[in-house]
C-alpha cells in the first residue's frame, strides 16, 4: 500500500518528539504511532500561525489506546500527558473530568439492597445540589467495586487513621452532562487551521482561560457526583471520602497547560480530606492499590537520548515535574503481532499491525474492532515503583464488582 509520502515524513518526525516511559508491548506502540498523528496536527497549527510550535507529549507507564473512536479517529493516544503553550486544543483531545472516587464505608448493605439503590440512580440520576446527574457505571470502563482493606504498608502508618480494616468502595464515572461543550466549546472562538490530516482547533488568550476555569467547575460537578453516588448507596453517616482524584483534565501547569489522559498529577491533594493518595485499579479480578504521590519523572530515569533531546527542545525543566503516575494499566490488544506501522492514504490514516508467528498482518482504522483485554498490576506496578512515581500505601481485594 502506498502511502501519502509527505504525511509519512510529518509522522515520522513526531515519532522522534514524544518521550515515553511507557511499556512497550503492541498497544502502547499503537498508542505512540497513534500519537504521532495528533502530535504532527498540533505542531502544524503551530506553524501555519507563523509560531514555534511548543508541543509536549509524554507517555507513562500505562500508554494505551482509548475505545473512543473520536480521539482514536483524529490521532490521539492515552495514558499520556500532552502539555502546549499559548493555545488549547479540546477538541482534539476530548476532557472529560473522569476519575475514581474511593470511600471508607462504616456499613455493608446486603446485595439485593443495593440492586434496589442502583435501579432507583439508574432511573432518576444522581442528585448533585439541585441537578440530576446522569448514570454511567454501565458506560465503558466505568464500575463500583466494593473492595475490602487487604494490606497496609508497614512505612505509612500515618494514614492508619483513614484506612482500618473493613469495607471500602470505589466508583468510577465522569460527568457526562457537559461532554458536548468540553469538546467543542463557543464555536466561533476556536482558532482553525486546515491541515492534510484535518481541521486543527486551537483557544487562546481569554477564551482559553473561561475554557480551564469552565473545565473546573465540571471537574468539580464530577467530583460531587462520585461522592454522591457513594452517600447515595450507603448513607451519608457511613461514608468516608479517602481520594478522589481526576485522572482526564485540562490543567495549567509549570508555565504550559497540560491535558491528562489517563494519569494523575500526583502532587496533587485528591480528596475531601486533602490527603495525598491515588487509587490504581486493573482488571476486576486483581487487587486494587492506592498510592501517596509524589512529584517525578527524577532526571536518573531519563535516557541518554531523552536527556538530551529534552535539552536540546527546552522541555527539561517540564520533564522534571511532568508526573506520570497511572490510575490503572489501560487496555492491551489481544493480538501476536509485535510492530506498528502507519499508512496514511487519501488524508485517512490506517496502521499496521505487523511481525507475528505465521508473518500475518493486520491492517486497521476502527479501534472499536479490535480485541481488548486489560493490562493486569504485575505489568505497570514495577514500573511505577521503579520510576518513583508514588510510595505504595495500600492494597484492597475487589470482593464485588458492579457494572450497572
């Protein structure tokens, strides 16, 4: 297959821009070439504006694609962090305010109690102040796990007062009313570029400041609903909230603005009682742990390459305190293959899938057909703790899991 040659050449030098810490199994390879696409998009806006491009893109250790055919269709990947200066790019990259809420429950209702509570959210919302807030337990990713306290770490015993022994409860969910308008904001304020792979949108200046102080309001919103569903389930008096971090926002950061997809800015207080704890969560039939943050990526893991390329592009002082810690270990295609290739044709963009046993390959474009599992604690928690991106507080066994 031909491919357009002059797109091939943009990709290609985005390859060589992204930095990751990531594992390097075929989704996270998907995720990068993935990646590359956006990258190249954002840093031809850029140029056509007459600007220095000022794109970061890193990936942590979870680097994965995303079932959300949007962001995979326009090129870009999760479990990463894309930082910029001067403009915004939310339509590209779709924030949403997701995260997980985890609470300490003084009381365990039986399983048909909570069957009837959860019937009764799914039918009329969430209560949030005066609004409703939709149900999405079932969407995606999304779960309740009830969890029961397994261990605690014989060096954090300060947090011994938040995480005794009994029941806990974790729920992730999103806002899922604002989702439009996070994406695409007023219309007419966006700055756009064509480019060969698409329409690029950028905010700036006072329409991107309303941008990021809208986005925390819906952060926010997000937060209470997480919080509300819990009180929701098991009683006010019974619940207590440990963390609740956003893992997919749009933040300002160390002089850039920075989206998360996937990974926590884990200096960051998460939880109603300011504590510093993260939760990581995988499959449903593998422990759960929970984190202190704690500032990274430290120059000692850096590459040769990734040093000096970073002070070459003046990104170091930003790669220092990029933190990287994961909220689980994201998708894993289920496939031999071993490489990925882009193939872009007429302006649409296919990848390869290439190197496996019996020399087959695979051609794609939609995401949503392909095989998924999920990354399990024993691929990411490693690295997590190799790289020094949180101390190890805790860790629950899920003993309910609930996608309803």
């Amino acid at each position: 297959m031909k491919n357009d040659f002059s797109l091939i050449k943009l990709i290609e030098k985005a390859r060589h821009e992204i930095y990751s810490w990531a594992t390097n199994d075929l989704t996270c390879q998907l995720a990068k070439e993935v990646m590359c696409i956006g990258l190249a998009k954002m840093n031809l806006f850029y140029q056509e504006l007459g600007l220095e491009p000022h794109v970061i893109v890193v990936f942590g250790p979870d680097g994965s694609v995303t079932r959300n055919i949007a962001r995979f269709s326009e090129g870009v990947g999760y479990g990463c962090t894309v930082a910029t200066k001067d403009y915004i790019f939310p339509s590209l990259l779709h924030p949403n305010g997701c995260g997980f809420g985890l609470y300490k429950l003084e009381n365990m209702l039986p399983l048909h109690e909570l069957m009837r509570k959860l019937n009764r959210l799914k039918k009329e919302g969430v209560p949030i102040g005066n609004q409703r807030g939709k149900w999405d337990v079932w969407k995606s990713n999304h779960f309740i796990d009830i969890l029961r306290l397994d261990a605690v770490t014989s060096d954090h015993s300060q947090y011994e007062e938040w995480l005794s022994p009994g029941h806990y409860v974790l729920i992730h969910s999103s806002q899922q009313v604002h989702t439009h308008r996070l994406s695409q904001w007023n219309t007419e304020e966006f700055t756009k570029v064509d480019t060969p792979f698409g329409t690029v949108e950028g905010l700036a200046d006072d329409s991107l400041k309303e941008y990021l102080r809208f986005f925390s309001k819906v952060e926010d919103y997000s937060k209470k609903k997480r919080t509300s569903i819990a009180i929701e389930l098991f009683g006010e008096d019974s619940v207590s909230c440990i963390a609740n971090p956003t893992h997919q926002g749009y933040y300002q950061e160390n002089d850039y603005y920075v989206m998360r997809l996937g990974l926590y800015n884990s200096i960051h207080q998460s939880g109603e009682k300011n504590l510093p704890l993260f939760p990581l969560a995988f499959n449903g039939y593998s422990f759960i742990y929970l984190y202190e943050g704690q500032s990274n990526i430290n120059e000692r893991h850096w590459t040769n390459n990734q040093y000096h390329r970073a002070k070459d592009m003046g990104h170091a002082d930003f790669l220092k305190q990029v933190n990287l810690l994961p909220h689980g270990g994201g998708y894993k295609l289920l496939y031999p293959f071993s490489t990925v290739k882009s193939v872009v044709l007429n302006g649409i963009n296919y990848f390869e899938l290439l190197d496996a046993p019996m020399e087959s390959q695979m051609l794609i474009q939609n995401i949503e057909a392909l095989e998924y599992g999920y990354r399990g604690p024993t691929e990411i928690l490693p690295l997590v703790d190799r790289l020094e991106l949180g101390k190890r507080v805790a860790r629950f066994v899920p003993t309910q899991i609930i996608k309803f």
